[in-house]
C-alpha cells in the first residue's frame, strides 16, 4: 500500500485549520469571560464601598442616640408652649369680650 502525500498533506491542512479556529474560538470567550470577570469584580469592590458607607452613617447615628432624646426634648417643650399659647389666646378673647362690654357699657350708660 502506496501512502499518498498529496491526500494527507490536505488532510493535515484541513484538521490544522479546525484546530486553528477552535483554538480562536476558545481565546475569544475566554477573553470576553476575563473581561467580564474584572467587571464584576470591580463593580462588586464599588457596592461594597457603598455599603462600607452606608454601615458606617449607621453605626455613627446608633452611637449617638442622645441626639434624638433631644429632638424629642424639643418637640415636647413645643408642644407645651403650643397649649400654652392656645390657653392665652382663649384668655385674650374673653378680655377682649370684657373691654367690648366695659365699652358699650361706658357709651350707653350717658345716653340712658
């Protein structure tokens, strides 16, 4: 049996070109999986950055917890000047009724 070059040199051509683009095949995804690899991973540091922040305003406002005894200290003094205003107010209306009456009393009283 006479080997035929010529047949085997295509041959070999042929399986070196599918191995080729399969070799380019397999660089491209690969690469495009690194890529999107460092992607991830940077937009994961980024988050994490984030939450870093987020934990550490939250921990600063859970050890200062006087600050929101003080603002309810202050809504509880305005609510008490708030009654107190209302009662002067209702004070102030019946004086005012009273001077009215003194007033009509006093104008009247020399037409009578």
């Amino acid at each position: 049996m006479e080997l035929d070059y010529e047949a085997a040199k295509f041959w070999l051509s042929v399986i070196q070109i599918f191995a080729t683009l399969a070799l380019f095949v397999y660089v491209a995804v690969t690469r495009k999986s690194q890529v999107n690899e460092k992607r991830i991973d940077s937009f994961e540091k980024h988050v994490n950055s984030g939450f870093e922040d987020i934990k550490d305003r939250v921990i600063r406002l859970e050890e200062k917890p006087d600050h929101n005894q003080e603002i309810n200290d202050v809504h509880k003094r305005l609510n008490g000047i708030s009654r107190e205003v209302s009662q002067l107010s209702g004070e102030f209306k019946q004086t005012s009724e009273a001077v009215k009456r003194m007033h009509d009393y006093m104008i009247n009283k020399g037409k009578r």
